[in-house]
C-alpha cells in the first residue's frame, strides 16, 4: 500500500475535498443506495474477493446474509484465504443454520460471543501491505448488506497504524473470549434460539389475527386503475401481474368496491377454485354465499360461483345460467381464454364487468388475448416492481455449472445416461446441500428435462435417505394436492423434501412454504423460468428467502436467464452484458444474483452467438406488442412498454417505416422520401449525439439560429453548444460526414430546412415517423444519461463505433477504415482495444493491452514507434490532450466499443514486440472501471 498514495487519500477524505487522490485510499460512507446502485453488499464481495485474510464482528448473523456472500466465500476456500468471523448470541437473533453455512468452510474460524451484550459491525480485510476497514452499523443479513438504511466507514490503513493495531487487538481479544462453535454448541443454542422464536410468532400471530385485510399499496394503485375503466363506462379490463402478487385478493377487493349480486370465478383446476372461494370468503364474510361449480359440486344457489372451465364451458352447464346472470366475472390465468372451453364461455356470458388476470399474457400462437377485453389494461405489476415493493419473498439464485462424467459441462442435447450418471447425481445432491434453504427444512420443487429424468432423480435422492416424488402430466389432482400437502406438512415421518416434475407446476399451484427450487432443464423461455422462479416467491410465515438452483449447461438459450432474472425484454446484447455484469446491484430489494465463473461464462458466450435480432424474432414481437396496443406501435412504444429494442428494426430494415411498410397497409412513400427516413434513422437517431437530434427537431417547427439552437440545448440538457459541434452537426445533417451528401439544411448562422426537405414534411406518413425517430433518441440520450455520466460527449460504458467516435470528436469525415487501433488528430487520440486477441492474430498486432487495476490500464503503440514518434510525443508533451479509452471483450462481441473514461500517460517505456519497436504506456483512469465492468472484461 503506497503512503503516498494513502495520505493524499485521507487528506481528500477528511481535509480537503478537491485533493487528487485514487478513490481506494479515500475514505468512504458505505450504505445501500438503490438509485445509484450502492449497496454494502457489492462492498463486501470487492473486499474479500482482494484480501488475503478477513475477520468480521457482527451482532447478527442470519442465512440470507450468508448465502449472498457463499461463492465468494468458496472461492476464498479454494484459495486457501483466512478468516475469522465472530459472532454475537445478542437477544438470540443469530440464526442457527447461519453458523452451520459457515462452518462448511474449512477456512473459516468461527465464534460466537455469549457475554456481554456483543453489538460491534466491523469487517477488516488484510491487503497484504495494509488493510481496509469497514465499520459501522451493518450486521450479515441479507437486509442489511442490500436494502436497509445503513452507514458504514470504509478506510484503510497501514499495518503500522494505531487505529488498525487497536482494530486488530480489540477483535483477537473478544475473539479469544468467544466460544468455538461447532454442531453439538449449534444444537444447544438451537433450543434457545427456537424457544424465542416460538414466543415471537405467537406474538406476531395475535396481531395478525386482530388485522383487518386490506389492500397493499400496489393494489391500492390497480383498484384505482380498474375503477378508471368503469368509470369511464369499459366493461372489460386485463390486469398483468406477476405470479405470487395477490391477483386473487385484488380481484376480491375490486368486487367488493362493487358489491356485485352474482358473481364468477373461472380457473382451470379445481384445486384453485376452492382456493380462491377461501380469499374471497376472508374479504366478504357472510355478506355473500359462495360455491363450488366443478366435478360433483353444483353449488348453484352461491351468489359467488368459483368453477372449473372445463366443467361449465360444456353447453348443458352454460344452458342453465343466462347470458347476464352473472354481474361480475372474473377469468383467472387470462393467457388461456383462447382456448376453446373460454371463447365458448366468454361468447356466452355478458356480464357487467369482465376482470381477465395473468401474469403472462403475451402468446405466441397468433391469438389476440388483449383484443378479448378491449385492449383495456387496468394495470401492470412485473417481478421486479413487485420485488421492490416487497410483495413477493427475495430470492437468492445461484448459477452453477452442470456437469456429467469427468466433470464434462451438459450439452443441449445430452442423453439420459449423461443426465443419470453418478456424477451429475452427486453433483446435484452436493450443490443442493452446500446452498441449502432459510430454513434448514428443506421444501424444494425441481424442475426436469424429461419425466424418466424426473422419475430416475427422484429415485437417486430417495436412496440417499431423502423422501422425494415425481409428478407428471398424468398424475390427477388428488396425486398433485396430496404431493404438495406433503412437501407443505410439519409432520417429520411424512413430509417430502422434493417433488421432482417436469412442466406441470409451471403456473396454477400455490405453495407458499416452498423454499428451494432446482432448474435442471435449458432455459427456453424467460416466461417459462420466470413462472417456475414464481413458485417460490410468495410470502409465507416464517420464510426469510427463496434458494433458485440453476444447473447451467452448454445451452444456446442460455442467454435467456438475465432476461427473465432483470426483466429486460429490450434483446439487446449490450445491455444484457452489462445487467450480468452488475450482478445482484440491478436487483431490487433483498434478492441476490450470484454465478460461478463457468456457468457465467457460458452466459456471455450464449450472448455473443445469439441472433437475437433475426427478422422473425422483430416481426413476432411487434405483432405482441401491436395486440396489447390495438394499433400499430411506434419507436415510442417499445420504449415505454419495455420491449425489444426498436433501433434493431432500423438496422434491419434500414428505417422503422421501412419495416412497418411491410406489415401495415402504409401509403407508400417515395423513394427519395424513404431514403431520407433511413438516413436520418441511421445516423442521426441512433443517439449516440443528441444536438443534430435537437437541431433537425427545432428545425420541423420553424427557422432557428445558432444561438437558439445554443440556448434550447443549454435549457434542455445542460450542454454547452460549441461551435465546432454545431459545424460538425451541420455536416452530419446533410450527411457530409457519412459521404453521401443530400441536402437537408442550409444557411450559417441562420438555419432552415431545404425546399426539397420542407415538400417531404407535408407527407403525414413522412413527418410522423420522422418525428417518432427523433423523439426515441432523445428518450435514449436520456436513458443513457440516467445511467452514467457523460465526459466529451461520450457516455461511460456505453458502447461506440468508430464511426460515432469520428463524429462525436468534430471531425470532418468518417475516418473509421483508417483509425485501427489509434489515431492522433486535431487534439485528440481515440484509442480502440480489443481485449481479448483471437490466437489466430499476426503476432505483429497481438498487442499486449489490459488493466491492471481499476485504475491503471498498460497499452503499447502500434510496432515500429519510439519514444520519438509523433504521436508519443504526443502523449508526452501535449498536457490538454484528449484521450478516450474504447474497449470490447473480443470480435465476438460486433464491432462496437465500450468507452472506459478518460486516460492520463504515467510512464513511457521503448521495448519490443516480436522484435518490432514499440513504446509501452501506463496510463491511469480518471474515473476508476465500475466493478462489473472490469470483471466481465478482464474475465476469461
């Protein structure tokens, strides 16, 4: 640890802000701040993932804090990397299984403080030469490393620092006076730590049972937006929420705002039926009396009906209720009603109201569900809004490579030997074990390949001495509730740990108690793993978090978990690169995103070989989002409903109209009009600059000046207009820059559109997808913003092309064939890495480029350079020189970089490569690389 270095940090920390200093040494308030994406979690894991040796004290120690930091703490196993960790028997909040997950760490030394009244929060990590402290009010649970409001003091020291050495004598002195726990010390204190829970979940019971039900703030919201439709005179309404959210106790409220006098509950299984007839009893009371109209039961005098579609969809049950018998009807699982059984219903039946509820109502074989309540959506609650809101139980995924025989990573298309061998088998057994549950009962659902997988795993963990089950298509409703009765039961002689199955629980069970679930089976749909996720996410009494165990072979699709884990359907390779590489700190609330280095590797490479943008793919989607909307959607739209990315229908096709054309009976617009459209959507509103944008929007409405021009950009983004951005804008407008000149703008100072350019605006067709082109990139220059900071005109992280890279420096013309690796011009020097070099590479450019730290990155000239060639003496002697680092992973990625910051020279060094003479330079980052940056690209 540098003292230098050290001390300029501690003067900018705690004397003078504005002093130079690397953001490592300066101390820092650690805390969760979901709006910059902060959490003391992220801090934790950068911490241990650099020490040599750890030590936490801690009051509190509970599983989900815990499991959020098991593959790192893993990883310091393997490496053979130290730990203390001393815990506190403090109003017996420590949970047992806690102590039991780190004792599975040979590494780690663990204590628990049973005198006292221990309360200390501190994390020291040895760096070798120094160490860093974080102290202050966070204990290890999940809440406290990711969501709740704490402050922590992240500093460092050097060893020969009072403050450390006080640090250190202070934790061996109450480490030495704790107790070395172990499982027969675990056990004893299991009694007493089970002993207050009972007595807190009497006392949490008797509030619940005095509480009166109500909605949730959330449900408060879409009652609100159901009550618009009404009011509005609508007569259908389709609500969107995600699995677990209390769609069935909505649907309660919002009948009784209307006190109907009949009313209908349609679902597909019996078993949901009766379920749901319980909520809506909980909500009404004797006000109303309720059935059941399926198999035997024909309750018919119920003012409530809850019945099967397959038994009243029949004609001689729909002949005994008249088309408006029912004032409320209420359709559970929507995404169904194409079905045969719900038209027939729905064709039917008019009631006064119909309430369609799904957590999926996007389908993909043609049938329009949106056109079946009048494309009316009272509301929509996805995952992650639920998520945030805390409506739902956390989650803590573990993605971990799935192997057979040898330690071989499953294939696509493995067979059922590879799928049974022992290996696999132990593998599973061992991960599902090491990972565990909150509880430490476990409650777990696994979802198969095939029903002989199912069947044969199930055997496999049977003869280990745990009780599972198989379901499948064919086991009946009585097979299936008893099942889950089982895998629910407190009773030790005949609760199940598992139920093996293969789709069958995808939607329509509830399982609240379920507290583990294991993926064995290639994600090929987000939809698919986002309902199999969903049976275990809702709340029950008692359950901390759901544990998601994602075997992860050699898989195509795999490209689909960050999609169905972030909810991000925009198909865009970048950003779904970046969610991976953010990890848990893209999450909301208390869930937790973790990978071992294979299985996340193998994600990034599904990525980068995923045509994710194919003609059929953009074609099905627009046709979905075009059914929700009940009208052709704009640019705007995809944008604002969270779809695909719109931009790649205009790299397409080469304009958005041009695709639309296509699809919709457009009138046609001219060759020189469609030519221009495509310019404009090529160059211009790919957003990667936002004045030309702004100019050519002014511009649509009236003359402007440079001044005006200068001023709205000012106002609306904060940008200061200089003068050879407004030359380059000009040339960009008329596509000099590009090398096809058409004339769109003239004048100087005084801009106005071109005659030919003004005759195109009176086309309606022309003007409104112009200006739908142009409003999507302001609304991604902004989302762009939202995200990073901006520095030159380049936004951090964000990705480029050498082109945009020419134009948003003010060069004159596109020089990307020329600029390669570098190019020194008109003060300033691009520079382009690919990071990881293909082995095929002439050996004359296999440069040896690549970060050593967040905070240096080392980079070598182009061969034959010497300390003396123009533009290392550049580098050298021109202080002001701009100099923006571009960096992409490898080819596989596009042709695109990501721009890393501004870089500074710090050493100059004439070696050799090959033999040639080049010049090696240090250079230091002036904004150190985000951490999920520099994992996914310094990773393998």
């Amino acid at each position: 640890m540098n003292v230098d270095l050290l001390a300029a940090g501690l003067h900018r920390g705690f004397l003078e802000a504005a002093t130079p200093a690397e953001d490592q040494f300066v101390p820092q308030l650690v805390r969760n701040d979901k709006a910059q994406g902060k959490t003391v979690l992220s801090v934790v894991h950068r911490q241990l993932n650099a020490c040599s040796e750890f030590w936490f004290s801690v009051a509190f120690a509970t599983k989900s804090g815990i499991a959020a930091l098991l593959h790192v703490l893993q990883e310091l196993e393997q490496r053979q990397v130290r730990g203390r960790v001393l815990v506190s028997q403090y109003q017996n909040f420590t949970q047992p299984e806690a102590l039991r997950a780190l004792r599975q760490f040979a590494n780690i030394e663990l204590r628990m403080a049973t005198t006292g009244n221990f309360h200390a929060k501190g994390y020291l990590f040895n760096q070798g030469d120094g160490y860093n402290l974080l102290i202050g009010s966070s204990n290890l649970t999940a809440g406290a490393l990711r969501v709740n409001k704490e402050w922590n003091l992240l500093v460092a020291g050097l060893n020969a620092g009072e403050l450390i050495g006080d640090v250190r004598a202070t934790f061996a002195q109450e480490f030495a006076a704790g107790v070395a726990v172990d499982e027969a010390f675990i056990l004893a204190y299991e009694q007493v730590y089970q002993a207050q829970a009972r007595l807190l979940s009497k006392a949490k019971s008797l509030v619940e049972l005095h509480a009166v039900i109500s909605p949730n703030a959330m449900q408060v919201e879409a009652l609100a937006g159901i009550a618009q439709l009404r009011a509005a005179g609508e007569r259908k309404g389709l609500l969107i929420s995600a699995t677990g959210t209390g769609k069935t106790y909505l649907s309660a409220f919002d009948a009784r705002q209307v006190m109907p006098r009949r009313l209908l509950f349609v679902v597909h299984r019996a078993t949901i039926a009766k379920a749901a007839l319980r909520t809506f009893q909980r909500v009404f009371g004797s006000s109303r009396t309720m059935g059941i109209y399926s198999g035997e039961r024909k309750e018919t005098d119920a003012d409530f009906l809850f019945c099967t579609i397959q038994t009243l969809s029949q004609d001689k049950h729909l002949a005994l209720f008249p088309p408006t018998y029912f004032d409320y009807i209420v359709v559970d699982e929507t995404h169904r009603s194409g079905a045969a059984g719900y038209k027939r219903l729905l064709a039917h039946c008019t009631p006064a109201f119909l309430l369609g509820m799904t957590a999926t109502p996007e389908r993909t074989d043609g049938y329009d569900i949106f056109q079946q309540f009048d494309h009316n959506i009272a509301y929509e609650i996805c995952l992650q809004r639920a998520l945030e809101e805390d409506m739902l139980c956390p989650f803590q995924y573990f993605g971990v490579t799935d192997v057979t025989v040898a330690g071989q990573v499953v294939e696509q298309e493995a067979g059922f030997n590879q799928l049974l061998a022992q290996e696999r088998v132990s593998h599973i057994l061992d991960r599902a074990a090491f990972y565990g549950c909150d509880s430490g009962q476990v409650r777990g659902l696994v979802f198969c390949r095939s029903v002989e997988e199912s069947q044969a795993l199930s055997e496999a963990f049977n003869q280990t001495g745990l009780r599972t089950l198989a379901l499948h298509g064919g086991s009946s409703e009585e097979t299936r509730a008893a099942a889950i009765a089982q895998l629910e039961s407190d009773d030790p002689a005949t609760r199940l740990h598992y139920v093996f199955t293969v789709d069958i629980f995808n939607e329509g069970i509830d399982i609240p108690r379920l507290n583990q679930v294991i993926l064995l089976r290639p994600t090929q749909s987000a939809i698919v793993f986002v309902q199999q996720l969903g049976r275990g996410l809702r709340k029950a009494a008692g359950k901390e978090y759901l544990t998601v165990i994602d075997f992860i072979g050699n898989y195509a699709s795999s490209y689909l978990i960050p999609i169905a884990l972030f909810g991000d359907t925009s198909y865009n390779k970048d950003n779904l690169r970046k969610l991976l590489a953010a990890g848990s700190s893209l999450l909301p609330g208390a869930s937790t995103i973790n990978f071992d280095r294979i299985a996340q590797e193998r994600i990034y490479a599904a990525i980068d070989e995923a045509k994710l943008d194919g003609r059929k793919e953009l074609v099905r989607d627009y046709k979905l989002l075009r059914f929700k909307l009940g009208r052709p959607p704009w640019m705007g739209d995809f944008v604002a409903h969270g779809g695909r990315d719109p931009f790649q229908y205009v790299e397409a096709w080469g304009s958005y109209y041009a695709f639309v054309a296509g699809q919709e009976n457009l009138e046609k617009l001219s060759s020189a009009q469609a030519e221009l459209l495509a310019l404009i959507s090529l160059h211009l509103a790919n957003a990667k600059r936002i004045e030309e944008v702004e100019m050519l929007g002014l511009l649509l409405r009236q003359e402007v000046s440079y001044a005006q021009v200068r001023e709205h950009i000012l106002a609306t983004y904060g940008l200061e207009l200089s003068p050879p951005t407004y030359r380059s804008c000009l040339r960009n407008l008329n596509f000099e820059f590009v090398g096809t000149p058409r004339p769109v703008v003239e004048g100087d100072d005084e801009l106005r559109l071109t005659a030919s350019c003004a005759a195109m605006l009176k086309n309606s067709v022309f003007r409104k997808f112009l200006e739908d082109a142009l409003q999507f990139a302001r609304t991604r220059y902004q989302e762009f913003r939202a995200q990073s900071g901006l520095v030159c005109g380049f936004f951090l992280y964000q990705k480029y092309s050498r082109r945009d890279v020419c134009r948003i420096l003010n060069w004159d013309k596109d020089e990307s064939s020329t600029v390669y690796g570098y190019k020194l011009k008109e003060g300033a020097l691009p520079l382009f890495v690919n990071y990881h070099k293909e082995a095929d590479i002439a050996s004359s450019t296999a440069y040896e480029d690549g970060f050593v730290s967040p905070h240096i990155f080392d980079w070598m000239s182009k061969t034959r350079r010497k300390l003396t060639s123009p533009e290392i003496v550049a580098l050298r002697e021109v202080p002001e020189l701009f100099i923006p680092l571009f960096v992409k992973k490898h080819n596989g990625e596009g042709g695109d970089f990501y721009f890393m910051g501004e870089v500074r020279p710090e050493e100059f060094v004439e070696t050799t490569l090959h033999g040639l003479p080049v010049v090696k330079v240090r250079f230091a980052m002036r904004v150190p690389v985000e951490e999920g940056m520099y994992g996914y690209l310094t990773g393998g």
